[in-house]
C-alpha cells in the first residue's frame, strides 16, 4: 500500500456538543467523503469527542499566506476598541 | 486446564462470549499491521467493542454457573478444547479481504443475535445486548462498505475477495447449528436458537453479495465442531499468543 499513492488528505472538524462551532481536529485520507466520514469517527471521536463530523477535501481549502502576514493581521494590532471589553458579561453565558 | 461451565444457559451465553473474545483478538492481531492508520484503528476499535462485549458476558457466566470465577480465568486460563467459539472467528486473518468478508459474515449474525437478545429473559444479558446491538450495528456497516468496494472494486480486489468467501463461506454453516443447549435456552427465552437466525442473516448477505457483484459459493463441505470444543489448527497457536503473558507471570498488573 506504501507504495501506492495515497488517497486524498481530508481536513476534519468536530462538534464537541450542541450550541458550539465545528471545530478543526486535524486530517487524515480517505478515498471519498463517505469514507472519509467513518475514518474521522475511528480516528477523532473514540473518546466521546463529537456529536457531528465534518470533512472537507484538504484540496479545496483557500489559505492565507504567511507571506501576506503583516499585510492581513497586523493592522488589527492597535485597534483595541474592537474588543467588547467594555461589557459586563452575565455569569450564566458560558459560552462566548 | 479445562474450565467447564455448568448448565444450559451457561454454555449458550459462554459460546457467544467466546466468539466475541476470539474475533476481537483476531481483529487485534491488525494492531500497527492494517493497510493505513486509519484502517488500523477501525479495526482495533472495533476488538475494543468485541472485548467488551466478551467481558460483559463472562461476567454473567460467573453468576450463572455459580463459580464466580474472574473474566481471566475464562480468557487466559482455558485450553482449547474448553473454548467453544464457532470456527468462523478463529480463522485467521489472513489478507484484507479475508478480515472484511470475515467481519461482514460475523457481524450479521452477530448482530441479528444481539437483537434478539435484547428481549432475553436474563436481564444482564439484555443489557448487554442493548449496548452491543449499537456497536455492532456499526461493525456489520464497516463491513459491508469494504465488501461492495472490494467486490466491486479492482479485478484484483474483487478476485481477492472470492478468494476469501471461497474460504471461510463453508463456516458459516457451524453459526446456525441447534442442539440440547440452544433449545432449552430458547425455550426458556434466554436467547434465541441459532436456527432461527437464519433467514435475516442469508436476506442480508445475499443482498451485500449482489451488490458487490460477488456471486455466493457452492457449499462444497461443513466443517464444524467449535461448540463442543473442536478446533481448527490455527485456533491453538492464536491461544498461545493470547495466553501466554498471563500464564507466564500469574497475576501481573501494569
């Protein structure tokens, strides 16, 4: 098999219970998205992790650059005014 | 040594412990082998949920055979002839195809006994059922997306997998043999008599075969003998490995 190609890289994500985001767990391959979907519950939910997979093909993931660092987050330095610090925020919210 | 269990119901829930305990085992044995990681840890999960299964039972036969003995006793401390597994599970593992059309096979009557299980008159056993019939549900699936891929796959996954049915298809009769035990079991709703599995169980198969383009083998012998303790050769060099830590050093805990 290690000689072969390997089947395409798939990028999965993870709900870890209702009323959060899917979140980013980490890849593996599989040779289509139904597959894909069983390997992701074999590999990243053994330990009660999910209540919902996501996989995407790795492939058609548009990243930014890290050569365009400076120019995409940098500007977001000096602006603290954009953080909602200013907000009391209720004790029962306890996800934000 | 030879641990014998005592009474009908007894030796029905220890069949089917065995046969959990002997194809996790097997499935183990796929440990940093399998085709890719991810293979790799469908099928360890997989031996997990038939270890657990196996324990949730020999648990219950302790009871019931009044001994009390510990699930090692009944794991690592029997010889062959005292496991009465079915044949189908001890055989080895041989290629991928082999495990998969192994796993499909045993996973649909598997799981067809599970069911029927879940209404047993013995309410650990049920309990075990319950939960099992969710792990295995999900066993006979993985088994079933590897045989239509494999089936109708590549001329060379598709000639492997006849290879494999050819082999282990004449097992499959042992898994729906009745006798005295399974008929005083079902008459007293324990659980079900083999027999009675067996029309879900070729409806199934005979569909996942036809989808995957793998036509069903001529029956050309029956083997059989696993209940009452008979073997295949290769069950005893399985039962080597798998005993020989504990035998070695009684008792050890890490």
């Amino acid at each position: 098999m290690s000689e072969e190609t390997p089947a395409p890289l798939w990028e999965v994500f993870i709900r870890s219970k209702r009323g959060l985001s899917h979140n980013h767990v980490g890849s593996l391959h599989a040779p289509d998205a139904e597959m894909a979907l069983r390997n992701a519950r074999d590999v990243y939910t053994r330990r009660m992790e999910g209540v919902s997979i996501w996989v995407v093909p790795s492939a058609v993931i548009t990243a930014s650059s890290p050569d365009e660092k400076d120019s995409f987050f940098d500007p977001a330095a000096d602006k603290p005014y954009r953080h909602p610090t200013f907000y009391s925020i209720p004790k029962e919210v306890q996800q934000l | 040594m030879t641990l014998v269990v005592a009474g009908a119901a007894a030796v029905y829930t220890l069949r089917i412990a065995d046969d959990c305990l002997v194809l996790s085992h097997r499935l183990a044995q796929w440990s940093s082998w399998a085709p890719a990681l991810e293979d790799d840890l469908a099928l360890t999960n997989i031996a997990l949920d038939l270890l657990g299964q196996a324990r949730g039972m020999y648990a219950r036969i302790a009871e019931l055979d009044g001994t009390g003995r510990s699930e090692d006793d009944y794991a690592f401390l029997r010889g062959e002839r005292a496991f009465v597994n079915c044949q189908l599970v001890e055989h080895e593992n041989g290629d991928f195809a082999t495990t998969m059309v192994r796993q499909l096979l045993c996973s649909t009557y598997q799981l067809a006994q599970w069911q029927a299980l879940t209404a047993s008159t013995d309410e650990q056993v049920a309990a075990v059922a319950t939960k099992a019939v969710k792990e295995t549900a999900y066993h006979r699936d993985l088994a079933t997306d590897w045989t239509l891929r494999l089936g109708d796959g590549t001329d060379e996954s598709h000639r492997r997998m006849e290879h494999a049915l050819a082999a282990l298809w004449p097992f499959t009769a042992e898994l729906f043999e009745s006798d005295a035990v399974t008929r005083e079991v079902a008459a007293l709703g324990v659980g079900p008599d083999p027999g009675d599995l067996r029309p879900e169980w070729d409806a199934y198969i005979t569909r996942v075969l036809g989808d995957a383009t793998l036509p069903a083998p001529e029956v050309s012998w029956r083997p059989t003998g696993g209940r009452q303790g008979l073997h295949t050769e290769a069950f005893g060099y399985m039962l080597a490995e798998m005993q020989h830590v504990h035998r070695s050093f009684p008792g050890v805990t890490w």
